[in-house]
C-alpha cells in the first residue's frame, strides 16, 4: 500500500488568527513512498484585510499583489481535495493548522479541523527531539542537512514546502554520521552474536534472493547521493557502490 504525504507550507497577514489574521498564500509538494511526483497545490489567496508589516518583511507579499486573488472559499474544494486522506508534513504545525481551522470555521466549511481528514507530522518536533538544544529552524535544518536553500532570500509557501521536503527525507531516513556496531558491542554482546551465527551456519536454510528494480535502484541511488552530500563525502555506502 502506498503512502502520500503532503508537505504543506502557508504565509499568512500576521501571526494570530484569533486577531483576524488571515491566510495569503498556500503551498503544498506531494510525496509518495518518500519520493517526490512533482504534483504540487499553489494558489494566492485574498485574506480581505491588510497584510501586517511585520509578515511583510518577512514573505515579501503586498497587498497590491494580493488584490484581484480568489478568496479562500473559492479555492477550499480544491485545496481539501488535493489534501484528503494525506498525511501532512508541516515545520510548525500548530502555526499553519490553526490557520488553515481558522479558514474553515469562518466558511462553516463541513471538515471543520483539517486533522479530520489528514494526520500530521510536524517537522519542528521531530527535529527538537533529533537535535535537542540546538536551532531547528528550516533555515539551520538546510544547513545541518546540506539542502541548498540559496533561492530562499524570502519566505514562500511553496519553495518553502519543497525544501521542507528535502529536510524531511533527509532527517527521518538519510545518514549524517556512521558509527560502526561494532564499537557499541560488548564482548558479552560479541560473544552471542558468535555464537548465533555458528548455529545458523549449522542450519540449511535456502533463502530468496531478490533483486531491486530498476525504479527501486534509481531511489537507492537518489538516496545515497543525498546522504554522500549531506556527509561531505563520508557516506561509506557511496564509496562501496562506486567499486561494484
């Protein structure tokens, strides 16, 4: 069975929904078995208020730009339709998932929470629980990860998102560091272990041996180059698939 995730960024006209802060731009990249579709949402959206200064400055979204842009109601079907059944990956989740429930309650809309419909990862605590005491934004989660992010002068939803992505695959499956097994062991452990193996060596046992795709050999490939990077060259798989 497949997995579709959605990562999913917003910007909005300032930081509290409860004052009336509304959403102005939405970006979304889908992700399925951890590979990327290139399918993506991305709409500007209306709020029918004044973007604060301070939002502003940081995603560079006026309200001259934002004039003559669907409102959100005109958009909500399609977004909860690209949306539905995925499980959201979110930097912040709280922040967007607010706003985004903020909307639909204002619209009466029937999915009165988006987690009605979509569970949620939220990047921001996967990556404080990875990585205690130090910074976890996306900005120093690029450069612990090696995602490049030099497009990225201002905040926007969905080169925001795609990014996310990147950080994402890496963070939850990639490799930043390699520690052999075998310095964790203790002789004990050792000893067990030889023991295991001289038993199984006594066993005839006749195994399958699968071979990988070739679509599942590309993913291997993307994913190593990912990791060799994001290493600085020290990924120890990069260097034993080059002599094959």
């Amino acid at each position: 069975m497949s997995t579709r995730q959605i990562v999913l960024d917003t910007e909005t006209t300032g930081l509290e929904p409860a004052l009336g802060h509304r959403i102005i731009e939405v970006g979304c990249v889908e992700l399925i078995n951890r590979r990327h579709t290139r399918a993506h949402y991305h709409q500007y959206i209306d709020p029918e208020r004044e973007v604060e200064a301070g939002a502003l400055e940081v995603h560079g979204i006026s309200n001259e730009f934002l004039t003559g842009k669907p409102l959100f109601a005109a958009v909500v079907e399609e977004f909860i339709e690209f949306v539905d059944g995925a499980e959201l990956i979110i930097h912040n989740a709280p922040f967007d998932i607010g706003f985004i429930d903020h909307e639909l309650r204002l619209l009466g809309h029937k999915v009165k929470s988006i987690t009605d419909i979509c569970t949620v990862v939220d990047t921001l605590a996967v990556a404080r629980q990875k990585h205690p005491g130090q910074r976890n934004s996306l900005d120093a989660l690029c450069k612990r990860y090696g995602v490049d992010n030099s497009g990225r002068e201002l905040h926007g939803a969905l080169l925001d998102s795609e990014i996310l992505a990147d950080v994402y695959l890496l963070m939850t499956g990639g490799q930043t560091t390699l520690q052999l097994a075998t310095e964790a062991k203790s002789s004990e452990q050792q000893t067990d272990a030889e023991k295991l193996a001289g038993d199984l060596s006594k066993r005839s046992v006749s195994l399958p041996i699968i071979q990988a795709d070739a679509d599942e050999q590309r993913a291997h490939d993307e994913l190593i180059a990912h990791i060799h990077k994001s290493s600085d060259g020290q990924c120890v798989w990069h260097k034993l698939d080059s002599v094959k």
